[in-house]
C-alpha cells in the first residue's frame, strides 16, 4: 500500500492511461503524416497543428514511459522523463492557444499579414522558446523529480522535496493550463460569432447564389469544431486542475483512484482529440485517406483474386482524392 503523502498506481489504470497514450501517439502521428504527404493542405493553421502534434507526440511518449515504469524514487531517468514531459506539455498549451490566435486575427480581423508574421514569433520564442528555458532552468535547479504521483499518475514531474515546488508547478504547466482556460473559450466564441454574422450576410443572397447551400454543411462543421475545441480541451486538463488545487488544500481526495485514472486519461489524449477533431472530421482528409487505404490493399491485392477486379473499377478508390487545395483559414479548424 502506498503512504499517505504517496498515491498508488494500479495496475488497471496504468492500461488505461498506457491505451490513452497510445491512441495521441498514432493520433499525432497521422496529423502529421497528413501534413507531409499532401502538400497542397499545408496552409498556416495545418504546420500550427503539426507542430502541436509534434508536442503531443512527445508527451505520449514520455507519459508512456513514466507510466509503465510508475517511479517510486527519484532517478536519472525520472528527472529525464520529467523534463521532456515537462516541456512537451508546456509547450503543447502554447501551440494550442497559438491556433486560437491565429485564427481569431485571421478570421476575425481580417489580417492575414499579421497572423502570418506572428508565427515565427510564435515558433521560435513562445512556443518552443518559452518552455525549453523553463524546463532547462527547472533542471538546472534540480526542481524536476520525483513528485509521488501526487500530482502525475506514476511519471515524474515537480519533486514534493522543493520548498517552493508550488510555485514550479505554477511555471512548468499550471498557470499555462489556467490561462489556456480563460483564452481559448474567449477566441473561439469571438470567431464563431464572426462566422455566424458572416453567414447570416450571405444567406441574404440566398435565392441568387447557388453556392450559398453547399456552403451550408462547411459552415455548421465549423460552428461544431469551434464548439468542441475549447470544451474538449477543458474537459480533459480540468482533472489535472483539479488534482493540483486539492493537493494545494491538503484533501487526501487528489489520491482517489477514479480521478487519478481521469487525470491519466486527460494528460495523455490531447493528440487523439486533435486527431479526431482536424483529421477524421475533416472531409477532404476523409476521403484522401479512405482513397490511399484502398490503394495501398488494392496493391497488395493478388492480380488473379476478385478484389483486383474491383480495384480496376475507374469509380474505385477514387473519392476525392485530388480535392481541392483547402483555404488557409480552414486548415484545422474551419474546412469541414
């Protein structure tokens, strides 16, 4: 049995949250598979994702590890663990309110020139420069380590053994999670207001322009994503905030094991959700990866089955897979 200032891990929930991490690991994976073999979708917001999932990714992996091996002292390979995840997730609260910028300068302000120029800025200083020297300074001063899973679900973040490990916490995620709360709600209903009042303009010219209907089910699948972004994101981190404020007040009711399970589940699907989000509910990419799946069996087909038959079809594995390039204001979050 684990102490009283110790949460145990069990192992039930290290399979879960191991699944968990799996899932943003081949969710964040093919974000970015997307972005490299189609080079006509690489519009601004698409490279934001990437590089979001380029976070992800690094956080699955180094949950993953910190999970399977659910630390129960402080070690080099702890502190290592603890300072990629570190960063990783940092970093991936920054790309992600990054978007939501992004979009709101571009869409709302009409000001593609400043949300262009603001994405080296965002690149290079904030949301990689920011949580690398964090992380480094966070290591330097031996902040990082072994935390109990107090406050983690067996991988190593703050150590409980710094006298100001609260404020740590603070710098290396909580007080970046906290604003993510307060920015991404507002971006976002900002945007969807925008959007409403532009297609409210448009449905006046409805009898004259035949376009306006196709455009219809486009606008409501980016009404619905600007809906969900925020809310998945929050209802994902809030168990970690959660957790955080009840160690803060001394509740033994952090180390309960359906929110520690929900708190693993939280930290590590972000790159699933966002896969979810920007690539299967995207249309266009539906269709290319329906198209290459169906190749890609059709070639491994033998030429004398029935299969190849069909694959010969000129109708077969051909679903839009030369779209149209995407809009840049589309990419992730308006192209439905």
């Amino acid at each position: 049995m684990a102490g009283r200032n110790e949460t145990e891990v069990y192992v039930y929930q290290q399979v879960v949250v191991l699944f968990s991490c799996a899932l943003s690991f081949f969710g964040s994976v093919l974000i970015i598979f997307t972005y490299v073999i189609w080079t006509d979708l690489r519009t601004t917001p698409r490279k934001l994702l990437m590089y979001l999932s380029v976070a992800d990714l690094l956080s699955a992996i180094s949950y993953s590890y910190g999970v399977w091996r659910v630390f129960k002292s402080e070690s080099w390979d702890c502190v290592a663990q603890g300072a990629i995840s570190t960063f990783a997730n940092t970093s991936s609260f920054f790309w992600t309110v990054t978007v939501a910028i992004y979009l709101y300068i571009y869409i709302v302000k009409s000001n593609q020139r400043l949300a262009d120029g603001l994405v080296s800025w965002f690149h290079i200083i904030s949301s990689w420069g920011v949580p690398f020297g964090i992380t480094a300074a966070a290591v330097c001063l031996h902040k990082i380590g072994y935390d109990a899973s107090e406050v983690s679900v067996g991988w190593c973040w703050i150590s409980l053994k710094a006298s100001d490990h609260v404020l740590w916490m603070m710098l290396t995620g909580k007080i970046w999670e906290l604003l993510a709360y307060l920015i991404l709600p507002v971006m976002y209903v900002l945007i969807k207001k925008h959007i409403h009042r532009a297609h409210s303009a448009l449905s006046e010219y409805r009898p004259i322009l035949a376009s306006v209907r196709s455009s219809d089910a486009h606008t409501s699948m980016a009404d619905r994503k600007m809906t969900l972004i925020p809310i998945i994101f929050i209802a994902l981190r809030i168990w970690s905030t959660i957790r955080f404020l009840l160690l803060l007040l001394g509740s033994p009711a952090r180390q309960h094991p359906m929110l520690v399970t929900l708190h693993g589940i939280g930290n590590t699907l972000q790159g699933a959700a966002n896969c979810t989000l920007f690539v299967l509910f995207t249309q266009l990419l539906r269709s290319r990866l329906a198209a290459l799946l169906c190749s890609c069996c059709c070639w491994y087909t033998a030429p004398e089955s029935p299969a190849s038959d069909y694959c010969e079809r000129p109708s077969a594995c051909a679903p839009s897979a030369r779209g149209s390039r995407a809009q840049d204001i589309s990419g992730p979050s308006v192209n439905s």
